[in-house]
C-alpha cells in the first residue's frame, strides 16, 4: 500500500503531465481555429456575434408615463412615483408611441 507522501508525487506527475497536454492540445486548437478563420475570411464579429440592443440589465421596460413639468419618466410598473401617485386619470401623462 503507497504511502501519503508516494501518493502526493504521484499527484504532482500527474497534474505536471495533465498541464504539459493540456498546453499542446490547446495550441492544435489555436492552430486550427486560426486556419479556419484564414480559410473562411471569417471576422470577430462571425464567430462573436454582437449581442442584440436592447434592455439593460435590471431595467424593466419602456416608459409609459412621463412628468410634463419635469420630464420625469415611469414604465407603470412597481410603486408610482410620487408626481402620479395621485392621480386617478394618468392618460394625460401617457407617452404617445407613433
């Protein structure tokens, strides 16, 4: 039976020999990505597609309502601000989409 110590070598051959692959079989992909992309004429934006525009992050949506004294905006969603909170009728307050 190996001892702690044997055991421990053999784990840094190991992880030695895993590492020493792992950089020439990552090398071949690079290697072969990059003649791919020679051969295709392809471009970052082909095989990195810029996200679609849109929502930020944590933003909830597209105002609806908008304070005409101080152009303060509000997606109708969550607790109303205090210039509509108020009001009964908001259609006045509604932003116009053409």
């Amino acid at each position: 039976m190996s001892n702690y110590k044997a055991l421990l070598s053999q784990k840094a051959e190991l992880e030695a020999q895993i590492a020493e692959v792992r950089a020439r079989e990552k090398a071949d992909a690079v290697a072969h990505a990059r003649t791919l992309i020679a051969e295709y004429g392809l471009t970052a934006d082909d095989v990195f597609p810029p996200k679609k525009a849109g929502a930020k992050p944590g933003s909830v949506g597209v105002a609806k309502y908008r304070d005409p004294a101080t152009g303060a905006t509000w997606t109708g969603r969550g607790k109303p601000p205090n210039w509509i909170k108020d009001v009964a009728d908001r259609t006045p307050f509604e932003i116009k989409t053409a």
